[in-house]
C-alpha cells in the first residue's frame, strides 16, 4: 500500500529534495506541494492525504496554525520538521501541543547530501506516523503558577487541583483491522486494574519511559500529581539535547512538582522529577539508601539517547522491589529489557493501552512480554499514581 504525503515548507529547495527522498522509496507517494500553511490547510482538506510534513516558519500562516486548522477541520497526522536549537525546541513542542505526532531535525546540509541513513529514518518516520489517526484538538492548557505543598493532612482546594485543568492530549491510536486490533488488545491488554480501591505502597522511585507522544503523554500525567507527591521520578524521553531544556522547562511551569533536566550528582527527592538530558544516558545509583543521578556520555552502540533500559536497568540493580516503571507512548521496543530486569527484581510494571498510545510500539513490547501489572488509558495513569504512591 503506498502512503501520500503532502509537503508543506517554504523553501522550494527542500519541497524537491524531501519529495525526492520519499518518492524514491517506491512506498510513499507526493500528493502535493504548498508553499505557507494556510495552502497547506486547504489541500489538506481538498487531498486528505495519509501524512502532512509541515515547517513552521512560513509566510502567510505559520506551521503550527495550520496544524490547529487542519486537526479543527480533518485530523490528518502531521510531522513537524525543525531546527536544532532551543527557539526550534520550543516551536516544536508547540507544535506537538497542537496535534502534530512527531518531528524530525530540518537539516539541510545532511538532506542535500542525501546520505542512506538520512533516508531510512525519514522514510521509517512517514510510515509509522501514517499507521497513526490523530483526534480532534481540545484548548490548549495556559501555564499555571507552581502552587506549595499543602501541610501535613490539609486538603488542596477544589479549584486548584491539576486534574481539572484542561490539557491538549493530541493523541492518536493506530489503524487496525477490527478482528486483529480485538485479538491484539486481548492478547496485551489482559491485566486491568483491580475492582475497587488499591491501597497505596511506597516506592523508593517512579520510572517513566517514552518516545512518539510521549511529550504530551508526560504532561498529562505530571500535571496530575500534587506538589506533595511522596516519591522521586525519573523521565526519559526520546529526544534531541537541544530540546530536553525547554520540554523540563515547559513542563515545570505547567505542573505542581518540580521538574528539570536532570545533572550529574543529583539527588532524587519526592515531588522533583528528572528529565535524562538527550543525547546522553542517565544511571541511577543507590548510595546508602539515596537515589543519586549519573549522567553519563551516549553510547553510539545505542540507538536512543536516552535510553529507557538503560536508566530501567539501573534501578533494577539500585532499587530492587522499590521502584514503579510506567512505559508510554513510543515506536519501537525500548523499555522492554529494563521493565524485564526491574520485574525479575520484585518491581511493578505499567504501561500505556492501545487505544490512547499515539504509536503502540514500547509499550505493547511490554506488555506482549508479560511484564506488565496494569495496563491503564492515558488519563489515568496520573490519578492512578496519586492513589497509588504512598
């Protein structure tokens, strides 16, 4: 089956490369061109392709404008591409805010050079994105100032609680044959929560992994936790170094807790949570009863830096029976190790359903392993880990 494509940049001289790139993988099909977003939102809804890549610098009506108007009229999924640098990290994360599903550095040089690995990725990319059907966009949330921690045995006031603030999910759930995504979802979807309410258990830290709409995964579940969360987190996120600083600052203006990009040498503390820096691998290290971070340089044998079962790993052996991994959104199969030592140790899996995943990749490997406890929708992962972390 081919996919179509639609590209959408400014600049005539990517539209020819990038068209050239796809239409040379004899599985992806240029259905048309646009200049500015606003031809871009109209051949959207004229074409209906499969995928739109989209820049978000462009005269008339910028990138992310039109992914708002194109997930308003028609959800179509979007690949953003963008610049590697802070601006174009926050540009970005805009931008997947408003229903892009992923995105891809726009580097000019490595596409004029037209190198096979630039291709395999690019072409890898459109495919997955097109096994993807985003959903109609909600208001996006506005930045709310950090409220304190309530003392011991105070009640948050209705008002503030983060639940009832409105987030963007921008999800999308993938297109399967209704007898396949039932045998699917019963083969990897089995464990469900209990009946009733779980009494809360303390774990020394909460793991969080995730790739392909993970940022707008994350930032609905921490948005749910109160500043007095009882445990550390850690996060990994797929992502490129220049973007890790702006995702941990985006998402500690948004949340109760606290959370940055995590250093060499810091320590876990309830109520932060630590973002791996990308382009690098975070450890942690159990140094008499303290979680500690290492930071160590990325291994290029890896494919992800950050990896998920490299820091997973290391709570295996840090933290034995004392720490909660939760897998999300993600392509691929990164986590699955970690979550397989982090259970061999007596720890406890979650991760992500089907129908809430943007890509079903990383956490159905964990969850056709056998190694997941729960298996939770999106929206309630957050309120789950309230009610279950004492």
């Amino acid at each position: 089956m081919t996919v179509s494509v639609l590209v959408v940049d400014d600049s005539g001289f990517f539209r020819k490369r990038l068209t050239e790139i796809l239409t040379a993988s004899g599985q992806i099909k240029v259905v048309g061109v646009a200049t500015n977003g606003r031809e871009g939102v109209e051949l959207a809804e004229k074409l209906r392709p499969d995928v739109i890549t989209m820049d978000y610098e462009m005269p008339v009506m910028d990138g992310i404008s039109a992914v708002r108007e194109i997930m308003k009229k028609h959800p179509i999924p979007v690949l953003m591409f963008s610049s590697l640098t802070y601006e174009g990290a926050r540009v970005t994360l805009d931008a997947l805010e408003a229903g892009a599903v992923d995105f891809l550095p726009k580097n000019f040089e490595e596409i004029a050079r037209d190198t096979s690995q630039l291709q395999k990725i690019l072409i890898e990319r459109i495919l997955d994105v097109a096994g993807s059907k985003p959903r109609h966009s909600s208001p996006m949330p506005a930045p709310a100032p950090r409220t304190a921690a309530p003392a011991a045995g105070a009640q948050r006031p209705t008002a503030a609680r983060p639940l009832e603030r409105p987030t963007r999910p921008a999800l999308v759930e993938r297109r399967e044959a209704p007898e396949r995504r039932s045998e699917l979802t019963k083969e990897t979807e089995a464990p469900r929560r209990p009946t009733g309410k779980t009494a809360a258990k303390r774990y020394s830290v909460v793991a969080i992994g995730t790739s392909t709409g993970g940022p707008v995964a994350l930032q609905k579940v921490l948005i749910a936790l109160p500043a007095s969360f009882p445990a550390p987190l850690v996060l990994v996120q797929h992502m490129p170094a220049s973007f890790t600083p702006a995702f941990a600052e985006r998402l500690n203006k948004l949340c109760n807790i606290e959370v940055r990009q995590a250093e060499d040498g810091d320590i876990l503390k309830p109520g932060l949570a630590l973002l791996a820096p990308g382009g690098k691998q975070m450890m942690v290290e159990n140094r008499g009863g303290q979680g500690r971070i290492r930071i160590l340089p990325g291994d290029e044998r890896l494919n992800y830096k950050p990896c998920a079962d490299v820091t997973f790993g290391s709570l295996a052996r840090s933290f034995p029976g004392k720490t909660l991994g939760v897998i999300l959104t993600g392509m691929g199969a990164d986590g699955k190790e970690g979550c397989r030592m982090m259970k061999e140790s007596g720890s406890v899996i979650w991760s992500q359903d089907e129908k809430t995943s943007v890509i079903y990749g990383m956490p159905m490997a964990v969850a056709k392993a056998g190694l997941t406890d729960e298996v939770l929708p999106l929206e309630e992962i957050g309120p789950r880990l309230v009610e279950g972390v004492s």
